[in-house]
C-alpha cells in the first residue's frame, strides 16, 4: 500500500475525528503502521504499544498466559489487547473499559477490535467501572489519559484500595503513567509509599522519553 510506505518518510493522516470526551482524534500511518493520536499524543499503538509490551515483559509473557481474567482501564485503539492476544497468546477472558464511545468506534472500524473472540468492551468510566465491578482480576492496566493529563483519581488511596481488593493473590497491576514536570514525579514518588509488604512494586523510569511504568504484585 503506497501510504503505509510512505510512511516511513512522513506521517500520512487518514482521518481526523472530534469527539466530546477526547476532542480531536487522528488516525494516521506513522512508520509503516496505523496509529490513533490525540492532539498532543500517541493514544494506540506505535509508542505506547512499545511501552505496554515492555510492562508485560516485565510480568513475564508466560506467567501472563496462565491468567485467567485479564481488566484493561483506557482502551483507545486496543493496542495493549492485541499484544495479549497475538503476541502473548493470551486466550481467557479479557474486559476493557472507555470513557468515549467515539474512541472504541475507531477501534473497531480502524483496529478491528470487535473481532478479537475473547474481548468485552464496557463503554464506562473507568473509576465508576472499578466500583461496580464483582470480578477479580489476574492482570490489571491501567493507562487512563485524556490527551496528556491524568485523572487525579488514578493516584488516591480510594481507588488505589479499591484496584487492590479487585486483584487476585499472585496477580499484577501494570501502571502506565507521563512523567513531565517535577510534580508528576513527586506525585508518582508518593504512589510509591502507597503499597504495604503485601505488595511488591517496581518502578521501570523513561521507558520511552516521558513514561514510567509500575508493576505492582499482590503477594498476599
Ligand atoms: C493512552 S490511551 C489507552 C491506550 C490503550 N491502553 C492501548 O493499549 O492502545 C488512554 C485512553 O484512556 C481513555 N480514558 C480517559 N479517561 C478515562 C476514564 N476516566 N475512564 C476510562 N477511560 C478513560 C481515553 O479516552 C483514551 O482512549
């Protein structure tokens, strides 16, 4: 296809969308591979997926593929899904949970995620779904932005608790968060001293430009 490769030489949008919730979004070819950008950043696929299959390399692909119920907060193109499901081979059950309707439409006119078998799209806040919610989880992500910003909410003790009562014993949240200002960093420096020795967390810094992941274990 000519604007896959070209691509490689210079971005080539395909379609630009508002929305209520995300504002402007943007699906372009972006090196040779289909993209959704927000209007300051990559929501799916291209660097975020890099991030993401770093933070599951983390965990471990094969101690993934054991899991049994898998909850994915911030769906956007569905990136991270496919990376289970074709890359760690992952086949129980995986639910992803978005804010915009709009977002998971392109997700499944651009990024066929309806055909994913094993996944169940829940259009809802995540913070509302996470209260609602009476499953337990094996793998938790959570990579909720609008544009560039992080919901506060992501970083208070109630849905801190709240995440960890929906995680089972030996399972793993995988945090994706932007480190931009010296706030950002002391605020992910005290999500750090949110977890007791029942947990087990590691800070991965940089992993591309501005992320740092946390992989957070629940030992007991
Ligand atoms: C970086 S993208 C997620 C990328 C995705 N994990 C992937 O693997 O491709 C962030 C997403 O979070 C969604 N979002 C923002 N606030 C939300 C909220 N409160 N609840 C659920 N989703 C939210 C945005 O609409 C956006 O689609």
């Amino acid at each position: 296809m000519v604007q896959k490769f070209l691509s490689y030489f210079i971005p080539i949008s395909i379609k630009k969308f508002n929305s209520e919730i995300s504002k402007s979004l943007e699906v372009t070819w972006n090196n040779g591979e289909l993209v959704l950008d927000s209007k300051n950043t990559n929501y799916s696929y291209g660097s975020l997926q890099r991030i993401l299959r770093k933070g599951l390399k983390y965990i471990g692909f094969e101690r993934i593929k054991n899991f049994e119920n898998i909850l994915v907060l911030g769906v956007a193109g569905g990136s991270v899904i496919k990376t289970l499901v074709d890359e760690v081979k992952f086949s129980g059950k995986i639910t992803g949970v978005e804010i915009d309707s709009k977002v998971v439409e392109i997700a499944n006119n651009y990024f066929g995620l309806n055909k994913i078998p094993n996944c169940k799209i829940v259009v809802d806040d995540a913070f509302e779904f996470v209260l609602k919610t009476k499953e337990k989880y094996d793998l938790i992500i959570i990579d909720v932005f609008q544009d560039t910003t992080m919901p506060n909410f992501l970083f208070e003790d109630f849905f801190i608790n709240r995440i960890n009562f929906l995680l089972n014993i030996n399972g793993f949240i995988l945090f994706n968060t932007m480190v931009i200002t010296k706030n950002d960093e002391i605020r992910n420096q005290l999500y750090k001293t949110k977890f007791d020795k029942n947990y087990s967390l590691r800070m991965y810094p940089k992993v591309e430009t501005h992320n740092e992941l946390f992989t957070i274990k629940k030992l007991s």
